[in-house]
C-alpha cells in the first residue's frame, strides 16, 4: 500500500498545499488554492484522482495550526474521510519549525513551509494524531472571547482610576477592594466632583447600596474637593468610562455563565470546584484546555503540558538552577496563577506549604511557582481518580515519600582517564576539578561540580 503526505500551509484567504510519498519525492507539486468554494473543490478533485491512480492509497494530511486560518480546509478534508482512504490532522507549528531547522533550510517561504509539513509527518509519524474531532472548538473560540473582555475592563478600570484621581480622588477611598457597582452608578450619574457636590442627597440615596448617611458623606467630600478636572471634557470621560465598565462587566457575566452550561465536562467541574481556591469559571478554562485527562499517562505530562514543571540546565563551565519551563499553555498558567493566589488565602495545605518555602528562603514568586506545580498535580489525580480534593490524601502521599527507603546507588564515574593536569581547561573547570579530588579524601567542599543543583541560581 502506498503511503501520500500532503502538507497545507493555510494563510489568510489562501493555502499552499504539496504532496509527498514516502521517499519525499514529489508526487503533486506545490500548488496555491483561494480558500473560496471553488478552491475547496479543486482540492478534493486534486485528492480523489490521486486516488483514481492508486486506489489502494492512503493519504495522510496535515495543515498547521495557524489561530483558525487552517480550520476551513481541514474540515473539507476532514468530511472526506468516510469515501476516501485519508487521514486528517492539525499540528504543532513548533515542531515543524524545528524540523525545518535540522534540515538546514535557510529560506522561508509558503512552499518551503507547505513541503516542510509533509516531511514533518513523515519524519515523526508517532508525534501525529490522526482524525481528531475538537468538540471544545467553539467554546475555546468564546472563552477567547470572555478573556479580551476582562482584558479590556482592566485597561478600563485603570484609566477610570487615573480620571477619578483628578476629578473627585475621594470616590477612590471606596476603591480600594475593586470598583463597586454602587461606585459606577454614582460617577455615571455624577462624573465630577462639582457635580456631586451639587447633588440632592434624597436623590443619590435611590441608587442601591448608597444609604442616606452615605448620600450626605459623598456631597460633603465633594465640596472638600481638590481635583483639577471639573470641566466638560473631564465629566464625558468619567461617564463614558463608567459606562463601558458597566457594560463589559454585564457581558463577562452573560458570557461567563454561556460557557459554563455548554462546557460538557460537569462532573470534572464540580470535582474542581472541591478544592478551596478552584471558582467554577476557573474549573471550565482548566478544562477546556486539559479535555480529556486520559490523555496524560502521569501528572508529569500534564505539567509539561502547562510548563510549570521545573527544569535544570548544565553545559560546559555553567550551571543553571531550577526554573520554571513556561513552555506550555500559556493560558493554563495564567488560570493556574489565580488559583494559586487565592488557594494561598483561602485553602489551609497550600498556606503552610507555600509559608514553608517562603521559610526556607524561596522568593515570595518561586513559592507561588511551586504552588502552581503542586495544584496541577492534584487536579490530576482528582480527575484521573474521580475524588474530590481531600487534603488527607496528600498528607498520606507525602508521607509516604519520607517513609520510602532511599536506595544507594553509586554512580560511575562517565570519565574514561583520570583528570589530566594538562588539558587546555578553563580556570573555572581546574577548580571544580580540584574541588572534586578534595572530595573523594573527604574534605569539605563549598562550591563546585558536586554542588546539588537547588543550591545554585533559582529562577520561576
């Protein structure tokens, strides 16, 4: 049976497309579609007399992952499956890139990139995964959506404050936890200070929240007044502002609860929501991005899958301390951050084990690092063991770990002649070497090639 790679290179409103066979040889050559009816059509016509010359062929496509450029064709490839001998997948444009590298290309083009996909597929054919539907699609396109939202409130918010503070600063002493509803409600209906001041206390006291007391105490404030922007202009951008917010703050809320009642994943999300620090939007991004937990054999996987597993570095003379990776869903980590500042606060084990780095000197960021590796860890084995969170369980988990006998294991020394005196070596590398001598006569050393690596540089 004769094997055919095709290789897609979607661009916005086109896509180069190349077909290989197992020798990269060139069975169709590069050849440029409009991502339009018609050049959907001619793709398939390009694929079915393929398969009119070679019946017992099987294709393997792929298009690379390019922020939804690439989802039209791989549908209308995708739909072909049932009639024709064809394998379908999106893959990773890192992988390529770095495939492409060790092939010492130094040009880059639509058709370099397109041929570069088919011999990625048949370089790394066990990287690929083949005929995988994403019923989570849509609903990752909105929850996009949702963080543009809160995004954009934040850049509001701050502006909001940096306009308050010079048109009526004494509104801000109520700021201080976050901008309250009642808060935009006054500043959309009084923008200025010179406004409130004017205001009739029966009047501001209907806006919910705003007791008569507090009606009197705004007023008051607002003639001690000592902001600078009291004119037109300043009262259009308070109340624009305000009125944004509130706005942005409605259609997070709307957007927030859309996903959550579409998120098929409710089991796993109450199990999330056990742990003191997990909110139920936070439980539907995780999700989202982790979908099926079966798919990681270890927790290991599914913090590599996030970066916030720890690496270390040595090459040469340097030495590298722990670090995070930070080479996985950027997005898992940003939900993984929240969850961790509010577990520190609110979830008992995570406090004393996040204190307890910060007593063995970690920085107050490495901590948080570390604790973000730590709730990724347990989502893994609440998930993969359908329990909900029980801090009992780590106790136990940790103490087995102090309980397990260490096993002595002598390494072998890599060297295969003893250290030459004479070698053309770094100052750097003579004294590590002299630091080792002194070890094996069991002096004391300080530094050096035998240091463990939590005691160099750490980095999160």
């Amino acid at each position: 049976m004769e094997q055919y790679y095709l290789g897609g290179d979607a661009s916005k409103g086109y896509c180069d497309f190349v077909i290989l066979d197992q020798r990269k040889r060139i069975v169709e050559s590069n050849f440029q579609l409009d991502d339009t009816y018609e050049g959907h059509l001619t793709l398939i016509s390009t694929i079915k007399k393929l398969f009119t010359k070679d019946p017992t062929a099987i294709l393997y496509a792929a298009l690379e992952s390019t922020g939804g450029y690439e989802s039209n064709w791989f549908n209308t490839s995708f739909k072909e499956r049932n009639e024709l001998n064809i394998k379908v997948a999106r893959i990773n444009p890192f992988g390529v890139k770095r495939n492409l590298e060790a092939s010492l290309e130094r040009n880059k083009t639509d058709k370099i990139s397109a041929r570069a996909i088919a011999e990625y597929l048949i370089d790394h054919p066990k990287k690929v995964i083949y005929n995988k539907e994403d019923p989570m699609a849509s609903l990752r396109k909105l929850w996009s959506f949702l963080s543009m939202l809160t995004k954009q409130k934040v850049q509001l918010l701050n502006q909001l404050e940096s306009a308050l503070y010079n048109s009526n600063p004494h509104l801000l002493i109520f700021c201080k936890g976050g901008f309250r509803e009642w808060v935009l409600k006054v500043v959309m209906k009084y923008p200025t200070a010179a406004k409130l001041a004017g205001a009739d206390p029966v009047t501001l006291a209907e806006i919910p929240f705003v007791t008569h007391e507090r009606a009197i105490e705004l007023i008051e404030n607002a003639k001690k007044n000592i902001g600078s922007d009291q004119d037109e202009v300043a009262e259009f951008r308070v109340k624009s502002l305000a009125q944004e917010i509130f706005h942005l703050k409605e259609l997070i809320k709307e957007q927030g609860e859309i996903i959550v009642s579409l998120c098929p994943y409710k089991e796993e999300i109450r199990l999330l929501q056990s742990f003191p620090g997990i909110g139920e939007l936070s439980a539907v991004g995780l999700m989202m991005i982790i979908g099926d937990i079966s798919r990681f054999r270890a927790a290991k996987n599914l913090c590599a899958f996030f970066g916030v597993h720890p690496v270390y570095r040595e090459s040469g003379d340097g030495s590298f301390g722990y670090y995070m990776s930070k080479k996985g869903s950027k997005e898992a980590r940003s939900i993984l951050f929240n969850v961790a500042m509010s577990a520190i606060v609110h979830n008992d084990m995570i406090t004393q084990l996040y204190e307890g780095y910060q007593k063995k000197g970690k920085r107050k960021m490495s901590a948080i690092g570390i604790m973000m590796h730590k709730i990724t860890r347990i989502i893994y084995g609440m998930l993969k063991n359908k329990r909900a969170f029980d801090s009992k369980v780590d106790e136990v988990n940790r103490k087995k770990i102090v309980d397990k006998k260490v096993k002595i294991v002598i390494k072998k020394d890599r060297r295969y002649q003893g250290p030459d005196e004479t070698a053309p070596i770094s100052r750097r590398q003579k004294k590590k070497r002299k630091e080792q001598e002194e070890s094996q006569n069991g002096k004391t050393i300080k530094c050096g090639i035998i240091t463990p690596a939590h005691k160099c540089t750490e980095r999160i």
